[in-house]
C-alpha cells in the first residue's frame, strides 16, 4: 500500500482535522511546518473567501496542505417562506445578544461549483471532503491538477464507496470524534462505530491508505491507531486547545472540563448531528423541539453565535469537542505535534 507520506508529501502521518468555522490560518500553518498535513475547513466560504485564505496560507507556509469542503447530500433546504418561523424559534437567542430577527437570506451556503472553481485555480496539495463521494468528475479533475483527494467515512460501507471512487485515501472517523458526524450512506444515529471497531475493518476492506480519526489526543492514541492498520491519524480537539487555535476562551474551558461521558450528540445548533458540550443553547433548543433543517438551522444560530463568540458568551456558542477532551494538553501546536509524533511507529 502506498506511504501516506509519500502519498501526500509530508515527513510524518499526522493530519490536523478540518475545522468548519473554526479553522485559522497559524494552526493551520503549523501542523504543516512540522511535517504533518494541516487541514483548513472551508464550510460557508464563498469563491473570494477561499481565494483569500489560500493566499493567507502560502504566506504563512510553502508546505503541503489540505482544503476541506462538504459535500451537498441532497436533503439540504433553501430559503423560502419557512424560514420565518425557523427564526421565530430562536427570538430568544437573538434578543439576548441584542440583534433582530435575521430576515430570509438570498442563500444559506455557496454553491458547490463556485466553491471547487476556487479550489481549482488555489489547487492545494490535497482536497479532503465529508458527507459523501465526490464525482467521477471531482476526482478527475482534482487528479489532473496533482491534486490528491480524501474522503470521510463512518462506517465500512461509506470507506467502500470511497475506495472505488476513486479517492486517494479515507478518514475513518469514530463516534468517539468532535463535530459533525459525517455519514452519507445511512442516518448518523445508525452510523455510530467507535474508532477501535471501524478502523481495523476499513483497513481490511479498501486498498487505500486509512487515516484513524475520533478519540486520539497524545501518544498512546497514535500508537493504538497505527496498531489497528491505520496509516496515519487525524487529530482535532487536541489541536483546537493550542494557543494558534480560533477556539476562544469558553471553548478552551470546555475542552478542559468536559468529560468522556458529558460530551453530547445534537443536532440543536446545525439540524446535523454534532458531538460537542452540552451548554444552555444546546439544551433549551433541544426542549423546545423546533429545530430547523440543515442548513438553516445552522445559518441561524449563526446569527447569534458571531456575536456571542467575541463576547465570550459560551452558553450560545457550539462547543465542539470530541470525548478524548480531558486528554488535551493545550499549548502551542508543536508541542501537541510533538507529542503525537512520539507514538508514530519509528
């Protein structure tokens, strides 16, 4: 099977997890200065957006790294008379931060096409996506340009769909992760495979190269991944507590305070099912049991949650974290690279 490294060109097998929302170029950056891939979520940009970073990251590293996009499922709403009553569900949330009722946008999310327009002309070393299997013409084109292409799966049957179109290599990501769960094939709550199961039969059931993801935080995680056939790891809420993270002050604090068992599966601050704290917005969303569908759930509780970030307000933020948070040690992103390099197989 072919090297990760090679495969992607990197000095070691560490991947940083795409952070939709939450990427910044200095972590970012980072992980790629020291030998690893750092990935950059691009959920939400539009074409000049993505121009923009891109050129904020070859200034800050002329090392390879990755553009992660999502994929669209088909089931996604669009703004129409609806969305009215999606935002009246959340007044609360609005008026506590002090701003209107936001009104129906033109569009919650950019289109695909202008998205991979951007990617194209940027053409990063790698293209990473989640919630499904690119098009033969995605992967073709993405080929020509010397890009490489990684899928997300979260079960064996999605790890399968990718290896036969035609990606590079496959995230396996565990239930054990933070943020989204990405399944395509079968309802998320039908798709929740813990890392040490899913990783060694995805090892066995494609020819690619696996990266384990959910649940690996320091040494001991790595070395347990590369144990069960991983290729390499991808590591998200250990990095999301360094210093050059995006994460402000309440998020660092839940990372720090969250345990394994007190982290939750919601779909209260998107419509998609996410594992992060459960904080006051998760809960009384969840009560109120008027949750809009993706994307329109999550383009209204971003509304709020741009202005309760900066405030430091984390009762109305999404705090992201995987059941691995009590293992993050926080620090700069070389220390947390250092110490995961330290489980990779010599």
């Amino acid at each position: 099977m072919t090297d990760l490294r090679a495969l992607l060109g990197i000095r070691h097998p560490i991947v940083l997890a795409p952070f939709g929302g939450l990427s910044s170029v200095a972590l970012t950056a980072a992980v790629c200065e020291a030998g690893g891939l750092g990935s950059y979520g691009l959920y939400g940009y539009d074409g000049e957006r993505i121009r923009t970073t891109v050129a904020a990251l070859r200034h800050a590293t002329g090392a390879p790294f990755a553009l992660n996009i999502w994929l669209p499922t088909g089931d996604e709403v669009r703004p129409g008379p609806e969305h009215d009553g999606y935002a009246a569900a959340l007044d609360a949330f609005f008026a506590e931060v002090g701003i209107e009722r936001p009104p129906r946008p033109e569009r919650y999310l950019p289109s695909l096409d202008e998205q991979l327009a951007a990617i194209w002309e940027a053409a990063p070393a790698v293209l990473s996506v989640v919630f499904g299997v690119p098009s033969a013409a995605v992967v073709e084109e993405a080929h020509r340009l010397g890009i490489r292409v990684i899928g997300t799966a979260t079960t064996v049957a999605e790890a399968v769909a990718l290896a036969d179109g035609g990606v590079d290599a496959v995230v396996a990501t565990g239930s054990e992760a933070a943020g989204h769960r990405v399944s395509f094939l079968k309802p998320a709550e039908d798709s929740l495979v813990g890392l040490m199961s899913l990783v060694p039969q995805v090892a066995d059931a494609v020819d690619v190269p696996v990266i384990a993801a959910g649940g690996i935080a320091d040494r001991r995680g790595v070395a347990a991944a590369f144990a069960l056939g991983a290729s390499g790891v991808h590591v998200g809420t250990s990095f999301l507590a360094t210093t050059e993270s995006a994460a402000n002050a309440p998020h660092r604090a839940a990372i720090r305070s969250t345990a394994a068992d007190g982290s939750v599966l919601t779909r209260a601050m998107s419509g998609r099912l996410s594992r992060g704290a459960p904080n006051r917005a998760v809960r009384e969303i969840e009560a109120s049991g008027a949750i809009a569908p993706f994307p329109a759930q999550n383009w209204l509780t971003g509304r709020f949650r741009a202005v309760a970030g900066p405030r430091g307000m984390g009762e109305l933020q999404s705090l992201w974290l995987g059941q691995s948070a009590p293992l993050a040690r926080g620090g700069t992103a070389a220390e947390v690279f250092a110490e995961l390099l330290a489980g990779v197989p010599a």
